[in-house]
C-alpha cells in the first residue's frame, strides 16, 4: 500500500466547480479619482445582476476616503503598482476585494510580496506553482491572470501547456515535474505520496518547498475569496481553461 502523507488543507474542497465561471481583466483599471467608479463598458450587461461593473465583483470598488490611515496608504500602494505593472489585477481582484479590510489586506500583500519577490523560490516556480493551484481548482480568473505572468517570468510555453491539459510530465525539469506533481495531488487529491514529498523536498530544500507550498496555499485561499464574491473577467474575454 502506497503511504501518503495526508495534507490538512481542507479549503481546496469547496474551490474547484463554481471557479470555472469566474473571470480575469487582463486590463486593469484605477480609479480615476479616489474610489471612483470606471465608465461599465456595455459587454458588462453579462454580467449576474448583483456584480459591480467597476470592480467586476459583489462588493464596490472601496474609496479612498471612507479607508482608515492604514487602508489608505494600501490603496495608494495598489495604485502604484497597478501603474507600475507590479499589479496584475489591480482594484479588480484580491487587493481590491481585501481592501474593505485592511488589516487582511496588509497581511495579504506582505505574504504575496515576499512570495512573490523576495523568496528564494524564484519569480518562474512561483507562477508555476500558481498555475498547478489555478489548474487543479479551475480556476479561470487566476489562470488568465497568472499564465502572462508566467510567459514573462521565463515558464516555457510548452510546460504551461502541460500543466493546461494535465499532460504527463516525462521529459521536463525535474524541479518543474515535481513541484507540478506535488501540486496535482495537494490540490487535486488532498493527499501527498511520501515518494512525491520526498522528492521535492529534495530538490528544493526545506525552505524552498515550504515557500513552494506557501504560494499553492495563499492562491487556493485567494481562490475562496475571488468565488465568494463572485469575481469576474474583464469584458468580451473568455476563459482560457478548458474543462478537466
């Protein structure tokens, strides 16, 4: 019998069906004064009823001057990252949503900003990470964010087209196998064999993997966060995903 170390991260069970309706804004939009909304572009009209066309989610785009000291300086950071391009979704994502309460936001951004820049992990198996966790939840919004994110971090065309339709991994990296592997079956079963883990744990060390596991982790939870309101894709886009 094969052992497996059981994996408690119980939050990808509810992720992976509602998600394949939900959309990402390869645009991404500022509020053009603090906290106001963007012209809705007509295609909006396909949107559900109770969607917000600036924010493309259930709640509004937060404003500015109803934010405490701390709420404003996050929305001020996410206005310069969405001009820097350091921002891939902008006030129409998880910052935007977050920023109704911004104790969560501050948390969420220091977590995905060391993940993200300052790990020792690396800015290309950070996003294959996230594309294994988009991939196993379906979900679409965070694949269309991510999958340019990843072409421009330096992840091959034809591994993202592996992790897409859920090919078999012979014949890539064997830090890309594993780490795609691992998150097939954290995500995708709930469950991790010892030999997966073992492996990993050998090519990444235990602070890589961890960090590894750390971006699987904080994108599973964003996913929750992006389904309970609804988040949708920017107008006239399709989702990227196909069906498993």
């Amino acid at each position: 019998m094969r052992t497996f170390v059981q994996i408690g991260l119980t939050i990808f069970i509810v992720v992976g069906l509602g998600a394949a309706t939900h959309e990402a804004g390869t645009t991404v939009a500022i509020p053009s004064e603090p906290g106001a909304p963007q012209a809705a572009s007509q295609t909006v009209s396909s949107y559900p009823s109770d969607i917000d066309p600036a924010s493309r989610n259930r709640l509004p785009v937060v404003k500015r001057e109803d934010l405490d000291d701390l709420g404003k300086t996050l929305f001020d950071k996410t206005t310069a990252d969405v001009k820097s391009g350091r921002s891939l979704a902008g006030f129409q994502g998880p910052n935007g949503i977050t920023l109704h309460s911004p104790r969560i936001a501050e948390v969420d951004q220091r977590k995905n900003d060391y993940l993200r820049f300052e790990s020792r992990l690396g800015r290309r198996h950070y996003e294959v990470a996230i594309l294994v966790t988009a991939r196993e939840l379906t979900h679409q919004f965070e694949w269309a964010a991510h999958e340019p994110a990843a072409l421009k971090a330096g992840v091959e065309p034809a591994v993202i087209d592996i992790i897409k339709n859920k090919r078999s991994l012979v014949g890539l990296q064997p830090k890309d196998a594993a780490l795609i592997q691992l998150g097939r079956e954290v995500i995708g079963l709930r469950s991790v064999q010892s030999a997966t883990l073992a492996e990993a744990l050998k090519l990444f060390g235990r602070q890589d993997l961890v960090d590894a596991v750390s971006v699987m982790a904080h994108y599973a939870g964003i996913a929750i966060l992006l389904d309970a309101f609804n988040q949708q894709l920017g107008p006239g886009q399709k989702p990227m995903l196909p069906p498993l």
